[in-house]
C-alpha cells in the first residue's frame, strides 16, 4: 500500500469525522430554529457548492481539506433582516446556543460509541490473553505470571482477548503503578497477582507496552522464515524463496522474525549479508534494502513471514457481545478512550509524557493506511478512536474552540451578561496562538518521525 492509499484513506477519515462533528452543530440548530447559511468541509477557497434546503443552505467542499465549519444568520457578523432576528445565533438564550456549541463534540462521541457498539456486536478475532514465559525480572515474571497462565480480568474487570487486556492495561498507566491481575492456571484461578507499572515508558521511541511488561501473546515470536518475495523487490533480486530461515545478518543472530525486520529497517541503502538455511544447506546473501516510500529512513526488502494460517486460526478466539452488552461496551469503552485522551494530555502538561507524543497529519495518515490494510474492523476501530479525540480536543477550553465557545457561555451564564467583545476578541488570538503552536508541534513530531524512521 502506497502513498496515494494512505493519503486517500486519510481524507476519508477526515471526511467522516468532521462531517458528522459539523452536522452536529448543523442538526441542532436547525431544530432549534437558528439559519444555517453554509456547511462547509474543509476551509479556505470554497471548490464547490450547491444550494439546498428550506433556507437554502449552501453546502459546500473547501479547499484545505483539515477540518469544517458551519456559518450561522449572526448580527456580529453582517446586518440581519428584522424579520430574521429571532433566527440569527447571537440572539438565542444562552442555553441554546450552548447546546448549538455542545453539538459538534458530542456527535463525535455519538459516533464513537455507535463504531465500537457495532465491532463488540459483529465480533472480532483476537489472541487468546494465554502468555509465554515472561523474560526474566520483567515486570510480568516478578508478579508470578508463567508460561500459560491466562489473564482474565485486570483490576477486576473482565477481559476476553489480547485487544481488551492490552487496552485495560495501558487505561490504567497514568493512574496507577500496581495492577491486580486474575489468572487462570491449570484449570484453577489465582486472583491478585501484582503488576507493577513503574518502569512502563508510554513514548513512541520505546519499546512496545506489553513486551516492556514482559507479556507475550503465545505464537506471536514467529521464526525468520520467509514468504514468496514481491514482485520487482529486493527480495526477489536477489533470489531469496520462500521457505528461507533467517539465521544471521551480518553475523547477528536472529531468533525471530520481528528481530529480522527491525534489522532490516534500520539500513536503507546498507549493504547486509543474510546467512539462510535452505533445503538443509547454509547459503549467504548480499542484500542492499531500499528506501521506503513513505517513510524513507525504513529500509525495505519485499518479502513477508510465512505464517502457518491454520496455525494461527487455530490459535485465535472471537470476542462478541449481544446487542445491548454490545452497546454497554460501546459507551464504556468511549468513556475511557475519553479519560485516556485527557490523562494524556495532562501528563504532557505537566512533564510526565513527552510531547513528541503529539500527532500530526503525517502520522495519522500513516495510522489510517495501516488500520486500513489490517482490515475494515481495525479501520473503524481507528475511526471511532479518532472520533473521541476529536470530541475531547473540541471541548478543551479553548478559545476558537468549541469548548472554548462554551466558557464564554459559563462566564456569561455567572456574569448575567456577556464578555465584551474587546475581551472575545483576545481569547480568540490568544486562542489562535496555542492552537498554531501546537499544529508547528504536531508537523515537527511528524517530520522528526519521518526522518528518523
């Protein structure tokens, strides 16, 4: 999957999410009486429009395709009919304009809870929560944890698959150092084992979270052996077949296929030697990797693992729920991606998470391609994850945000009148700067992270 498959089903996420964030604030307006005047996808230059609707609204596609906005009938800005004044936003009591405001973020919630209500109903496949003998001192061994013991529950909520322990796991990081894991082992259930937290690193540049903890999802450390090589690749230039077992590159060992790859990563451009066992001879390859296409300090060959496929279905459980529990997980899970954004941004805030953290668009197109080549139920996972983000981000109080709006509205609600407009008119520069600095933020992260692979 290319470039141009990345970016295409990131404008699709985009174009979901913040037409139903704006359509938010659209439908309640429009129910509570106030004129819509545009609907717009996207900001600067309007490429398209068309005009529909009682009060004929335009509808309308920008050409910056990063967001939306819906314009409303307002006196602040442009004069107004008399007889449209009771239409106009600016003249609605304060509770309805509120609710206006409020609209937006909450569709997104509303969204986020319906994508994951519909994955708990229609199912998902997923490892087993069985592990493999934890590294020695690792957090999991110093608990108690062996080779098949199966978690069932953390902190005394049930988990059913790999997906579920790990979310539970990383929902209670920023508030916790210890964890109470149940275990099932050997047809008996041992409840309470500690987990510690402590040396858990949630940055981008660590090591993945559960194998930081030392838990490993049984049949996860697949050997080296390779598949078919891609057409045109390295791999196929250089006569590798499949069925190749990796055992060193430039005299590293290599026990397994996710050491390979990281290998093979870290040299674009870099000469390598491959030593393989093939048909029971030790053969050696010279390799050069190339350059990624969309990362281009990852070094890529053209050759995947060979997976035993009825092996790993063999191995795979599917986690489902009936249509309300589904939607008891829908709205659950929703509620903590929600406390898990905020936790998040207040460990930033105060020096505990590092900002390098902060997404941009690069990476959430690269999170959008990759979620979209695992398949549709990881797609709309990403989807409903971003949602809640974007639902979280807008209520900040912030001006030129939504939650923003809303402050204004609490002050004015504690006041009995509203701020002035000089006073507006500061929050929303002051707004303006910290949301420009964190765009610099989020597009440095970005190009740091395409640098530095």
């Amino acid at each position: 999957m290319g470039f141009l498959h990345y970016l295409l089903y990131f404008l699709l996420a985009i174009g979901i999410l913040v037409a139903v964030h704006e359509y938010g604030h659209f439908l309640a307006a429009r129910l509570l009486g106030v004129k819509v005047l545009r609907f717009s996808l996207g900001f600067g230059p309007v490429i398209w429009r068309r005009k529909a609707g009682e009060d004929n609204t335009e509808w309308a596609l920008s050409a910056v395709p990063l967001g939306g906005y819906v314009k409303m009938l307002d006196e602040r800005e442009g004069p107004v009919a008399e007889h449209e004044r009771n239409r106009a936003f600016n003249t609605q009591s304060l509770w309805r304009r509120s609710v206006i405001v409020a609209a937006g973020p909450l569709a997104n919630f509303l969204l986020a809870i319906l994508f994951y209500w519909v994955l708990a109903c229609v199912g998902t496949r997923d490892l087993p929560t069985s592990i493999e003998m934890p590294p020695a001192a690792s957090p999991a061994a110093m608990a108690g944890l062996h080779a098949g013991d199966r978690i069932r529950a953390v902190d005394g909520v049930q988990v059913n698959g790999w997906s579920e322990l790990r979310w539970q796991i990383l929902n209670r990081a920023f508030g916790s150092e210890l964890l109470k894991l149940d275990v099932e082992r050997e047809g008996g259930r041992i409840e309470g084992l500690i987990l510690g937290l402590a040396s858990l690193r949630l940055d981008e540049r660590a090591e993945e979270p559960m194998r930081q903890l030392g838990l490993i999802a049984p049949g996860t450390q697949l050997p080296a052996v390779l598949d078919s090589p891609l057409p045109g690749g390295v791999a196929e230039m250089v006569g590798l077949r499949r069925g190749d077992l990796v055992l060193t590159v430039d005299a590293q060992d290599v026990s397994n296929w996710r050491e390979f790859v990281g290998i093979i990563a870290a040299a674009p451009g870099r000469e390598l030697v491959l030593e393989l066992l093939r048909d029971g001879e030790i053969i050696r390859i010279q390799l050069r990797p190339r350059a990624d296409e969309v990362r281009p300090t990852l070094g890529r060959i053209g050759v995947g693992v060979l997976i035993d496929e009825n092996a790993v279905q063999a191995g795979m459980i599917r986690v489902s729920y009936g249509l309300f529990e589904g939607f008891a997980q829908g709205v659950l899970r929703t509620w903590e991606m929600s406390r898990f954004s905020l936790q998040g941004m207040w460990q930033m805030l105060t020096g505990r998470l590092s900002l390098r953290n902060v997404s941009g668009p690069v990476t959430i197109a690269d999170y959008a391609g990759q979620s979209a080549r695992a398949g549709w139920d990881a797609y709309v996972g990403f989807l409903a994850m971003v949602s809640v983000s974007l639902g979280v981000l807008n209520l900040l109080p912030v001006p030129v945000l939504d939650g923003g709006h809303l402050l204004y509205h609490a002050l004015e609600g504690l006041r009995g009148k509203a701020l002035s407009e000089r006073s507006e008119e500061l929050g929303q520069r002051l707004g303006m700067a910290l949301l420009l600095a964190l765009m610099v933020l989020a597009f440095f992260n970005d190009i740091t992270r395409v640098l530095s692979g």
